[in-house]
C-alpha cells in the first residue's frame, strides 16, 4: 500500500531511488546533496535499497565505476552538486555518447568565487549542453515521482541517454512537505524489466570494445562521429514524445499529473506572463493568484523538462501573450542574462508577431525569490504592454 511520508527533498530523491530497484549506487557526499547520499547510504544499509554501494574517492570515480556497471547491464544511480559536478566532468561528458541511462539527482547549487555552498541553478545550468536530459522538480512529491519516472525514460529504446533530476537546494533539498510513496508492486509495474544494456551487451564471453576511437588519420574516419552525434541528438528529441507518454502514465497509474515538458498557469486569458523553473514557481504562482485578483490579466509558464528544450511547447504557450518576464536562478556570463531568458528568444524565433521579453535574475547563493520578487517582476513585465521595454536584466536580489 502507499504510504505518507513528511520527508525533504533529498529524503524523497532517495524513496525515488529505492522504489526503482536500482543494483548498484555510487554517491559521493557534497553540500546541498549531502544528506541525499546519507538517505542512500542507510537505506542499503537497513535493506530498503537492495544494491551494492559503491565507496570511491570522489566524484571522477563514482560515475566512472558506474558506466562499467552500466555497461555491464546494471540499473544505476548517482548524485551530485556543485564542485562535485565539476570534478565528475569527464565521465559525465562521456556518458551520453556511450547511450548510458543512467540516473542522477543534481541538488542544484551556485557556483564560486565568491565562496559559497548554497542554492542556485548555475550548476546544472552550466552543463546543459552535455547531452544530458534536464527535469527541473518544483516541490518535493514532484522530485520522488520524478526520479522514479527517469528510469523509464532513460531506458526507453528510442531514447538511452542519461537522466538529471535536478531539485533546488536548500529550498527543496531541505524544505519538508508531505509525500507519497508509492506501492512497490505498482512501480515495479509501471517500470517493468531492467534492460539497460542491450545496445552494448558487454559480457566477458563475447568481448568487444567501447568507446572507439574515431575521427583523424588511423581512426575509422568522420563519417562513424558524425553518426554517434546525430544518433545522440535523434535520442534526445525522441525523448520528448517518451516524457509525455511516461507523465500521462504516471497520472493515470498513481493520480498525480505533472505538466511533462511545460505548464500553463492562469495562461487561458492572459495577456502576459510570467516563466519560471524549478521551486521558484511556488512563489510565483501565488503572486500571479494575488494580481488577478487586482485585475492583472497575467499567467505563469513554468518549464519542466529544459534538455531536450520542448522548443514547440514552449513557443505555443508564450505565442498566447503578448508580453514576457523570464526568471532565471543563474546566469549566462556571455549574455548577461540567464540561460532560460536565451532558450526562451530563441523559441520565439519565427513567431509572425514578435513578443518582447523582459530578463530577471534572482535567488543566486540561495537568496529568495518572494512573492514580493514576483510582484516586481509581474508590475515590469506588465509595463511592457505600456511600451516601457526593460533595456537591461533586472537583478531581483542586488540590494536585498
């Protein structure tokens, strides 16, 4: 039977982790994922989990020793943060080309210098190119059922790429809400047999290598790396067809529905609005409830699933509008801007009527985002179908 749990963030990443039946967990401890890995250690411990936990010496070898895993047919988990992220770079690069579904939590986190250990988006923002699917959670049901969820998308057979579910930290790594876990019976159905190696097969009676080199004088030539990225990128977006039928699923199994790529909040009659990712959205759903009751004719778009981008979603949402205030939890050095204020420009690329957008930037090192924040953002954003075009990105916590 399900049962109801009051639990954090990284409580529920790791109940997420044991309903999937995972045969091996490498994790290695980082601030804000550290109790995640602590829930995992003590789960395999007291049997919940029935894996072998893998105890490396850093974040290099805990995705190393699980791709071996992996390729070996293992269903696999891992989490990480941060400078943690950073010094897995390597592997982590490697592991899509390799067509690994492997799972891992990223308790987003900012980046330094200055110093810092807290919340932001920076880190998995930073790696959004990598080849990785991206899910951003905006509370904590919606980071167990997520988890659960990666693994069938992951293993899908048009897809085989790995999975990040990113869930922010400290608001939702040590935020406690009430969850449900789910029955076993009905996960192990929903997720059905392991089968994460069929593409490799690795098996020491029939040896084969992994991972050939390619491209250059003596390698196979161009032609087979131009194959290994264009079949990259065919998985990735034959993962947005498997995201919507994984959610819709998922709703009608368990009874909790997810928007799987984007969703639209007081959009029906709105004039403009508001576009937010991950636990942001709370607050600025609340502030949206605030303005309509004034009058303001505003909605919210809060993006789920960012890699692959749902480019086609998204432009048909914001096409409702006519004007836009993005928030980002991290920044685009190169743009100063944020990395969700680009992909959403460029989603509106080729619209027949251009719709102006207003960058906002919040919550970095762990700073809030309040309804007050919203409030500011929706009243600029507003101004904008008044002509009053915001010139620069607008930085919600400077003088706070």
């Amino acid at each position: 039977m399900p049962k109801t749990i009051v639990c954090d963030g990284n409580e529920a990443a790791a109940w997420g982790v044991a309903m999937s039946r995972p045969d091996m967990v490498a994790v290695y401890p980082i601030t804000p994922q550290s109790s995640l890995a602590e829930y995992i250690s003590q789960f395999v411990a007291d049997g919940i989990i029935k894996a072998d936990l893998m105890d490396v010496e850093g974040e290099h070898s805990v995705l190393s020793v699980l791709q071996g895993a992996c390729l070996a047919g293992a269903r696999t988990f891992t989490a990480t943060c941060g400078q943690g992220l950073a010094f897995m770079f390597e592997p982590y690069f490697r592991t899509p080309p390799l067509r690994l579904p492997i799972v891992m939590s990223i308790v987003t986190r900012d980046g330094i210098t200055p110093q810092c250990v807290w919340g932001g988006q920076q880190d998995a923002m930073t790696v959004r190119e990598v080849g990785w699917v991206q899910m951003y959670c905006e509370n904590v049901q919606e980071v167990l059922d997520t988890v659960i969820m990666a693994y069938r998308i992951a293993e899908n057979r048009e897809v085989m790429l790995p999975v990040n579910v990113c869930h922010d930290g400290n608001y939702l790594s040590y935020g406690v809400e009430k969850a449900e876990v789910p029955d076993q019976e009905d996960v192990d159905a929903f997720l059905g047999e392991k089968n994460t190696n069929w593409h490799v097969a690795l098996d020491p009676d029939r040896p084969m290598g992994v991972d050939p080199l390619t491209g250059g004088a003596g390698g196979t030539g161009p032609g087979m790396f131009v194959r290994y990225r264009k079949g990259l990128c065919n998985g990735m977006q034959n993962a947005i067809g498997v995201i919507e039928e994984v959610h819709r699923e998922w709703g009608l199994r368990f009874g909790r529905s997810y928007a799987p790529l984007v969703e639209e909040y007081s959009l029906e009659d709105a004039e403009y609005a508001l576009v937010t990712i991950g636990s942001m959205t709370g607050a600025a759903k609340d502030a949206v409830d605030i303005a309509r009751k004034a009058g303001k004719k505003v909605g919210l778009i809060k993006i789920k699933t960012f890699r692959p981008f749902p480019l086609q979603a998204v432009r048909e949402a914001c096409s409702r509008v006519k004007a836009l205030g993005v928030v980002d939890r991290s920044v685009s050095f190169g743009w100063n801007a944020g990395p969700v204020y680009q992909e959403v420009l460029s989603a509106l690329y080729g619209l027949k009527s251009a719709i102006p957008v207003a960058s906002f930037i919040g919550g970095l090192a762990g700073a809030d985002i309040t309804i007050d924040h919203f409030g500011r953002v929706i009243e600029t954003t507003g101004n904008i179908l008044k002509g009053k075009i915001p010139e620069a990105t607008i930085w919600l916590n400077e003088n706070d």
